[in-house]
C-alpha cells in the first residue's frame, strides 16, 4: 500500500511558538483509503488534517502529495471543516455557495447551472438551491458544505469532525452518504473525529494519536466488510473488539 | 415609518412664535420672519440661483466623497487584509487624521485656486477617514474561516477581495460611505462659506453680507432640507441593499 502512497508523511515535527505539537509524524495514505484520526483532545488530529492539506507547513520533515512535495493547498484536494456556518458565504444561497468552487476553478459558465444542481442532488438538497445558509438547519449547511467540495472534483477529501455538531441521525445519515460518495469515486478521505465507533465504522485504518506532543499511538487496520450497515456493522463482534481497543488506548492516553 | 403628528406640533409652534416674534421687534438685519424667509426661498428658487449654488455643492460634494471614499476603501482594504502594511502607515495614518479638513484650506488654496478643484480637494480629505478605518476594521474583522475557505480554493487575490471581503464587509463599508456623505456635504458648505465663492455656502455668505436675513435663512433651511434628503435616500439604500445581510450580521 505504502509504494501507491497519496499524501505521505515523513517525519514532520510542527510547532506553535516554539511548542511543538506534532513530533516525528510518519504515515501514508494509500489512494482511495478512508483513514480516520482519533485521539484525546490536544493531540494535535486538526493540526494534522491541516498540515495534509497544505494549510499549515510543518516545521521539519516532510509532506509529499502523489509523490511531491506539498506546497500550499491545492484545488484536487478539499477541505470540510467542522463549523460548517462560518465556511459558507451567508450573502450567497446554496447555488451560490456551490459556485464559488466552479468559479476559483475557472469553470466555463456554460455548464455550471447544471452541475450545480447535480451537486446539490447529490448531496440531497435538490431543492434547496435557493435557500441561504441561514434559513438551513445545521445537517442541510454541511451537506451544502460537502457539496461545494464535491464542486472541486477533489481526489482527497480532508474532513475535520465534519458531523461532530450534528445530532445522531443526521451524523448517520451523512456517514453513509459519504461512504457512497467516497465508494464510488475512489476519492481518498482522511478523517479527523473524536468519535471513535465513528472512526471505526468509516475507516479501512483508524490511527490515534498520543497527546503533548501529537504522535502515533496506535495504528488498528478496519477489515470490516463493505457497505458498511449502521446496525450489523456495529453489532459486529470485530467492531466491538476494535472499538474496546480504541477505547482503551483513549484511556490510556488521557492518563 | 409611521408618521406622528406630535413630531409636528414643536417646529409648527416654533415657526409661529417666530414669526409673532420677530415682527413685534421689528426689521432687524440678522433675523426674518418665517413668511419672509418663505418668500426669499420661492425668489432664489425662481431665478435659479438656489438650484445652480445645490448643484454646485453637491456635485463638489458628490466628487469628494468619490475620490476621498475610494482612496478610504482600497487604503481600508489593504490596511485590514495586510497586517504589517497596516502597521507600518498606523502612525503616519494617526497623525494626518487629527487634522480638521478646514485647516488644509490654506494650503489647498494656494496649490488649487478657488473653484471645484479646491473644494473637492477638501471634501476628499475629509471623506477619507470613515471609509478607511471602517472598512480596515471591517475587512480585519471578516471571519477568518472564509479567509481558509478562499485559500483551499486557490482563489486569486482579486478573487478573493471581490468574493469574500468586500461581500463579507459590504454592509460596514455602507455604513462608513453614509457617514462619509454627510461629512462631504457639510465639508463642502464650509469651504464655501470659508474661501470657495460658489454654491450654497457662498449663497449664505453672500447674503448675509448683502444684509438680506431672509434669504440667508432661506438657504439655511434648505442645506438643511438637502443634507435630510440625502441621509433618508442613503438610509433607505442600505434597507434595500443590505436587508439580508444586515439581518445576518446581526444574527451571527
């Protein structure tokens, strides 16, 4: 897996004013894998999400995306952050909002309606193409959200707790929906959650992170079967096993 | 606006006192009767001369807050967007604003002359300051997460000025350009009542000086009327324009 990787990390250290926040941080993400973070909080899993995507540069080591080094963010590869209200445009309807993507990627004109409201279909808001962010309840912002990155044709999606302000059917309903998205394009995801049946549920690898400074702790391979069931998946003893490993690492790094 | 026939009943009774007033104490050269003032006003107005000194100030004024609003705004945009630039012209940018804009007419007289170029001239300075240190703190203040947004799109530094921060800081910037408007106005009157012999001001002046109170007050009155017009358009604009996004900002 390691020779195909997509985003590479070789030993990258990151400070924060001379503190350092991700220590010697290796690993690779295959194409097309689902690779969710945990970790107790402070153990750097954001910082990490934002160093793979160019928002942050680590201090020493390395990022290569395909192969080459990672200078910036780059348009193939996109970014949901968890505060879905303050990362859409409230001037601009869902339309609008999905747009802004076409237009930074200097999309002919021609064809944006169109893709719009496929993207919107996609993201199950066909009809909400007018509505502003503000007359949408959370779980409809981020769908909008996801869809504007969908807008991007992105080979990699970074999503940071993404569901982690939605209510338990929402966070389901979107799990799914991302899963089929992600199935279907081969898109690679990398998954930043404090949820760790959610991270075991998504995942084809769940790393956890050890806190002060951030490293890897803990690296267990999700063979659970795919389509994944919101009900036999997490009856599934392997999901249990995995889930009371999990958890006890958490507990174990918070001490 | 529902209309509230108490808000009548103090100027109506104020301008009947004055009238009584003033003509019990008899011809004066510094007040007249409302009637009086009445009749100045529909004299200057037939002759033409109210409405040539209105479009001389206004298009003085109007000029003014063009330039000096645009050198506010792209100055607030820089400043708010470009922390060290913004720290670097601080200073500099604290010591010229003090400065009241009546105090630069000497020196803009002997640069300029007397005509649109000075009062212009002056009403830009004048109008430079709301825009600049609004839309600097409005354009600081966008939220940062559409900053990220902009930067994970790759949009362009043009792209991102036109799409996020001025959208973002659009209903402060009109807020900054109503004010600007009614110091551009009042700029533009004392400039003429100072130096400039043109428009309303100079009407003022000249009236006074000709010992003609009605038709002073004649004008008094109507810079008054304009400077009402132009808040009320300005404010109905920003209703119009900003309706959804003012109810935004203040949801948010």
């Amino acid at each position: 897996m390691s020779h195909d990787a997509l985003i590479r990390f070789s030993a990258v250290d990151l400070a924060f004013a001379g503190k350092l926040v991700l220590s010697k941080l290796s690993l690779a993400i295959a194409r097309g894998e689902i690779v969710c973070i945990v970790g107790p909080s402070g153990c750097g899993k954001t910082t990490a999400l934002r160093v793979a995507t160019g928002l942050l540069t680590p201090t020493a080591g390395e990022v290569a995306f395909s192969g080459a080094p990672l200078k910036g963010p780059r348009r193939d590869v996109a970014i949901v952050f968890q505060d879905y209200g303050k990362a859409l445009l409230p001037w601009r309807n869902a339309a609008g909002n999905v747009s802004l993507a076409l237009e930074a990627a200097a999309t002919p004109r021609a064809g944006r309606a169109q893709r719009i409201s496929a993207l919107l279909a996609k993201v199950g808001l066909p009809d909400h193409a007018d509505k502003y962010p503000s007359q949408m309840s959370g779980g409809m912002q981020q769908r909008l959200q996801i869809a504007r990155c969908l807008a991007q044709e992105p080979i990699a999606l970074m999503m940071d707790e993404p569901f982690g302000a939605l209510d338990a059917m929402t966070r389901q309903d979107l799990q799914d929906e991302l899963l089929k998205i992600a199935g279907a394009s081969g898109t690679t995801v990398f998954f930043v959650t404090h949820d760790l049946e959610e991270a075991i549920y998504l995942g084809d690898r769940v790393i956890g992170l050890l806190p002060h400074p951030g490293r890897i702790g803990i690296e267990l391979k999700i063979d659970l079967p795919r389509p994944r069931d919101q009900v036999a998946t997490r009856e599934a003893p392997e999901f249990l096993r995995l889930r009371r490993e999990l958890y006890d690492f958490i507990k174990g790094a918070e001490r | 606006m529902k209309f509230d026939w108490r808000a009548v009943v103090l100027p109506v009774a104020l301008i009947a006192l004055a009238e009584i007033g003033v003509r019990a104490h008899g011809p004066s050269d510094s007040l007249a009767p409302p009637s009086a003032v009445l009749g100045a006003f529909f004299e200057a107005f037939g002759d033409g001369s109210l409405l040539a000194a209105t479009r001389d100030t206004l298009a003085s004024a109007f000029a003014g807050l063009a330039i000096g609003g645009a050198i506010g705004l792209t100055l607030g945009i820089a400043l708010g967007a470009i922390r060290p630039l913004d720290r670097a012209l601080e200073a500099t940018i604290e010591i010229v604003r003090p400065i009241p804009s009546v105090a630069v007419v000497p020196i803009a007289l002997v640069a300029l002359g007397f005509g649109y170029r000075l009062e212009i001239a002056i009403v830009a300075y004048a109008c430079v300051w709301a825009p600049l240190l609004l839309t600097r703190a409005a354009v600081a203040g966008v939220e940062p997460r559409l900053i990220e947004v902009a930067r994970a799109l790759r949009l362009s530094l043009f792209a991102r000025v036109v799409k996020i921060v001025i959208p973002a800081a659009l209903p402060r910037i009109f807020v900054a350009f109503r004010l600007a408007a009614g110091v551009a106005l009042i700029v533009a009157v004392t400039v003429e009542i100072a130096v400039n012999p043109l428009g309303l001001g100079y009407g003022i002046m000249t009236a006074g000086q000709a010992l003609r109170p009605d038709l002073m007050l004649a004008y008094l009155v109507w810079i008054g009327i304009v400077g009402f017009a132009l808040n009320a358009a300005l404010v109905f604009a920003q209703q119009r324009l900003f309706g959804r996004a003012a109810q935004i900002g203040e949801a948010s």
